[in-house]
C-alpha cells in the first residue's frame, strides 16, 4: 500500500488532526491490514458504500484508487449494476458517469502504454496463453524477415501462462 497524503495535501492547514487520521490511521493502518482484506475488496467495500450514500467527490477518488488496486471497468460497471436496485437508480446514473470518466482517462492514455513501440491490437491468436487483457504490436512483418518481434503490452491484473516458442520450418504468421 503506498502512503496516502491525500489528507494532508488538501486539508493540512484547515484541519491538521483531521488530515493526519485520515493519512496515518485511516489508510495508513486501516487499509494496510492486506492479510485480513485486499486492497481490491476495500476498494469495492468502499466504492460501495460511498455510492449508497451518495458521496460522489469522494466516489470518484475511490474509483480511481480501485482501478489501481484492479478493479476493472466491466466489474465496476457490475458493482453499480447491483448496487441501483438498492442504493437507487439516480445514483447509478450518477456514478456510471464517473466510471466512465475514471476509466476513460486511461482509454486516452492506451497510446503510452507499450513506450515507443505502441500498445498495438488485442492479442486474440494468443489470448489463450493470458489470463486477462493483452495487445500485440508487430515490429516486423514475418513474411519479409522470416521473424516475428513484437511488443505484448499487458492490462492490469494480466498475466502470462509461461510457454516455449518451439522453432519450425517456414514462418508461423501471426
């Protein structure tokens, strides 16, 4: 868990004992206790409970911090699916707009992911050797150089099923 400031930063002069317990207790022991609750289950708790309330400057930090702990835009978009039919469907509204917001800042920003080489295209042919989200940016074209190198740029929580490239005659194509 990375030390939050958030507190301090925006509160610090107004409210200082008001900053350091939301800095040091809430967030620096509350939600350091990882081996009773992940950071994503807090984060879905949180997302939660601050939508039913109806909170939605603060919701908005917590979507942010959840997309950082891993929780995806399908599953928020779930989360508030659930949550209108208890919390109410004006909130909903209200917080679909976030997500949105939230997940569509890292939409824009896809471009930088891969560095100088791109994000590239889903990784469909090899999406069996991935849990999760993967683009594929050729940087060669096999049928010319005889060898496929490319970038493999994961999403978050991705991960790869380690595999052999095993060598055969002529070029597999991509």
């Amino acid at each position: 868990m990375e030390k939050q400031t958030a507190g301090r930063d925006n509160l610090g002069k107004l409210a200082p004992k008001f900053a350091e317990l939301n800095d040091d207790i809430l967030f620096g022991e509350v939600w350091s206790r990882e081996k009773e609750l992940s950071l994503r289950d807090r984060s879905m708790i949180t997302i939660a409970a601050l939508m039913s309330l109806g909170l939605f400057p603060q919701l908005k930090s917590h979507f942010v911090m959840g997309k950082k702990h891993g929780i995806t835009k399908a599953e928020a978009v779930e989360v508030v699916t659930q949550l209108a039919f208890y919390s109410g469907w004006a909130k909903a509204w209200s917080a679909f707009a976030l997500i949105e917001e939230v997940y569509e800042e890292e939409n824009e920003k896809k471009e930088e992911h891969g560095g100088i080489f791109g994000i590239g295209e889903p990784n469909v042919k090899f999406a069996k050797y991935f849990m999760g989200n993967s683009y594929l940016k050729p940087l060669t074209n096999p049928e010319k150089t005889n060898v496929l190198i490319a970038n493999v740029t994961f999403e978050p929580k991705c991960r790869n099923n380690w595999h052999i490239h095993h060598a055969t005659k002529g070029v597999d194509k991509y």
